[in-house]
C-alpha cells in the first residue's frame, strides 16, 4: 500500500475554502480496496475525505473539498482500506497546503 506518485492540481501557493483539488494517486504495486483522501489539519485527524474512483490497478483518482474548518497549514492524506488486510492512513505526499479564509 505505497503510494509512489501524487499528482494534483490546481497548484497554488494559497488555497481557500470553497475550492475544490483534483487529485491522482499512483500506488507502487497494484491495490484493490477503498481509498479515500482528504485534507488534515497539520498533526491532526483525517476527518473529511471523499471516496476516490479506481481507474487502474495502481491509479485511483478524486476530488478533495476544501471547507472552512480547514484554514492553516494541512496534509493530503489517504484513508486506504484494502480488500485482505488492515486499513491504514497514510499521508499522500509530504507537501503542505496553506488554506487561508477568504475576507470580503
């Protein structure tokens, strides 16, 4: 359960609640089970995360909300549940996403 590419987009040095990343997950060897991913707070739990579509053996693919709970430094972490064996979070990639509120 190695994930061995992150790819996401859009790349942005600020993110603010209301936007939406669409996100690929490209697993080292091929994984059959659910994957999930979602933004944590820096050190925190993973607590909303969307189900991601399995388009290959090894790519599985999803979009991340971004919500206004989630201002501050976060991690893109995945919530993956393999068919035969225990599920684990894992964080997906080691980048950190700076998610500021939007003022008026």
């Amino acid at each position: 359960m190695q994930i061995e590419r992150v790819d996401y987009t859009p790349k942005k040095d600020v993110y603010n609640p209301g936007e939406v990343l669409y996100v690929s997950l490209t697993f080292r060897d091929p994984f059959v089970g659910e994957c999930e991913i979602g933004l944590a707070a820096k050190g925190g739990d993973l607590v909303r995360r969307t189900t991601c579509r399995q388009s290959t053996n090894r790519l599985y693919e999803g979009q991340v909300y971004i919500h206004d709970d989630q201002v501050g430094p976060c991690l893109l972490q995945a919530a993956l549940t393999p068919v035969k064996g225990e599920p684990a979070t894992v964080a997906a990639g080691d980048r950190i996403f700076q998610v500021r509120p939007v003022l008026p």
